[in-house]
C-alpha cells in the first residue's frame, strides 16, 4: 500500500476536493518586525479540499503549525461557511513564488449551524457522481 493511501486511511473524515475561495485571520497577534507593534493578518486563498475535519488550503506564504485562525469558506450554492481552526502542518513552496506550498487546518469549532452545513455540503457532494 502507497505512503498516500495509508495517510487516506488513517482520516477519520473524508476528504472533498474542491476549489472555493477561503478567508483566514490570524487569532493571535504577530509583531511587526520593524515597529514591534502587534498586527493581525487576514488572506484570501484556495481551499483545495475539504472535509468535516478540516481543510488544505494553497498557499504561498504559510502560517507556522500551531496558528489558530478563524474561516470563512464560500462554497458553491451555499452562505459562507464559518470556523475556528488551526494549522496542523505546511508545506512550504520548494520554488519562490511558487504555488505548490499549502497548509493542513484542522478545524476546532464553530457554531452548531456552521458544522451541520459543512457536514451536509461535504456529505451532499460526496454522493455526486
């Protein structure tokens, strides 16, 4: 069996590829390095699938593991879908300005509206052909 189909296996949720745009805040503050005041980072980037779990999402520049952030997901023919996660892993682009790079979020919570959506776009997709 490959590395990726024990990885597959080991999930306890499955996983949807999608392509949706995904807004992620920073919860907890940075320092900016010249001025050492605190900010809060926001981006907008590409959820590449999706799961009642958590997400991986394409990025250049990501987050270091730990990073809890807040989501907002647009997936197709739905309201935005709201979270709490937090990063699990990165990938970090071998090629500056590459778009290979990425991050695993593990989603922590949100409001009991939010996961049921979530769970039932994830499930409802699941079954198309």
């Amino acid at each position: 069996m490959s590395e990726q189909s024990e990885a597959a296996n080991l999930r306890r949720h499955e996983r949807l590829e999608i392509r949706a745009p995904i807004r992620m805040s920073t919860i907890d503050p940075e320092s900016d390095p010249v001025t050492g005041r605190p900010f809060f980072r926001t981006i907008l980037e590409t959820c590449a699938n999706l799961s009642r779990g958590g997400a991986y999402v394409r990025t250049r520049d990501p987050l270091a593991p730990g990073r809890r952030v807040l989501l907002e997901i647009d997936v197709p023919g739905d309201r935005p879908i709201e979270a709490i996660g937090r990063v699990a892993w990165t990938r970090v682009p071998e090629r500056p300005g590459s778009s290979e790079g990425g991050q695993g979020i593990q989603f922590l919570g949100g409001t009991p509206e939010h996961l049921a959506r979530l769970e039932a776009f994830v499930g409802r997709r699941s079954e198309e052909p």
